[in-house]
C-alpha cells in the first residue's frame, strides 16, 4: 500500500513518456521518502525490488511492450531476480533507476537495473521477466517481438544458462 501513490502518479504520467526502442536505456527518476526506510534510516532492501518495478514500467511504456501487452491479453510475470549493494540511499535522496534490457531466451527477457545517485551507483539488479497469457501459457519472446514490430539485439544469450545454474 505504501506504493499506492507512486504507482497511481506513473500510471498518470505515462501518456507523456517519449518512446523508445528495445535496445534503449529508460531513465525514470525518484527521491526515498519516509516509507521507504528500515530501522537503520536507509532504503530497506526489498523496498528496492518494489522501486524496480517502476523502472520497469516506464521501459515498457515507453518501448510499446505494454500497449502490445494490453491489447493481447499478456502479462508480465517476475520470474527471479537478484540485487547487488554497494551505497545506501537515505532520506530524501533523489536517484535515477536505469532500466534496460541484456538479453532473452525464448521465454525470458532479462533486464538489468541501476540505481544512480548523484552519479554514483547505489545498487544493480537483474530480473528474469515472463510473459503470459490470461488464458493460460507462456508467450514467446519472440511473439513479442513480432507484436510491438521490433528486433533486439540479444548481446547476452548465456544469461538464460547463467540462471537456471544459480536455481540448481
């Protein structure tokens, strides 16, 4: 709940992104508020994870995955995902959460995530994304591809073998 009114202003917002491709970074900026602290007054670590999403919401207003997504009856589904820390975000600082894809499989999209303050890094993520669909399934990375009318250039085809490694 305490996501509420971020979630609400991006949903509100979107509308005005400039459109990107695939292949682009997504920058979406944010400050830590109040809610977002632990007990030791930093950025509790799974609030990270909650912060992600917006990045990855923006991404996929901005690249067309969503409206394609919208039309079709798909979904997004986090699969797994990993985080690195090397700063703390504390009260009130304002970060950037770069947002790109790194590569696919055909049935996984993965996206890696920086968090940016003050032009240091904070912290990097990377999310194992599935798509499915209402009726039941898994759709295809390159069904996606083929609906939204783009190409990406997949740099990293071992990270799918990378993973299912780490779940072993």
């Amino acid at each position: 709940m305490h996501m509420i009114w971020r979630t609400l202003w991006i949903f509100f917002i979107k509308r005005f992104f400039k459109k990107t491709t695939l292949n682009d970074v997504t920058e979406y900026s944010m400050r830590v508020l109040p809610t977002d602290l632990d007990l030791l007054f930093h950025v509790n670590n799974g609030i990270y994870f909650s912060l992600m999403d917006f990045g990855r919401w923006n991404m996929v207003f901005r690249n067309g995955v969503f409206d394609a997504c919208s039309r079709r009856g798909w979904y997004g589904v986090v699969a797994g995902e990993s985080i690195t820390f090397r700063k703390s975000l504390k009260l009130w600082d304002k970060f950037t959460l770069q947002t790109r894809i790194v590569g696919h499989d055909e049935k996984n999209i993965f996206i890696q995530q920086k968090f940016i303050c003050r032009g240091d890094l904070m912290a990097t993520g990377l999310v194992r994304v599935r798509l499915l669909r209402k009726e039941g399934g898994s759709v295809t990375t390159q069904e996606i591809f083929k609906e939204i009318n783009a190409s990406f250039d997949n740099n990293k085809t071992d990270l799918s073998e990378e993973w299912r490694a780490l779940e072993t």
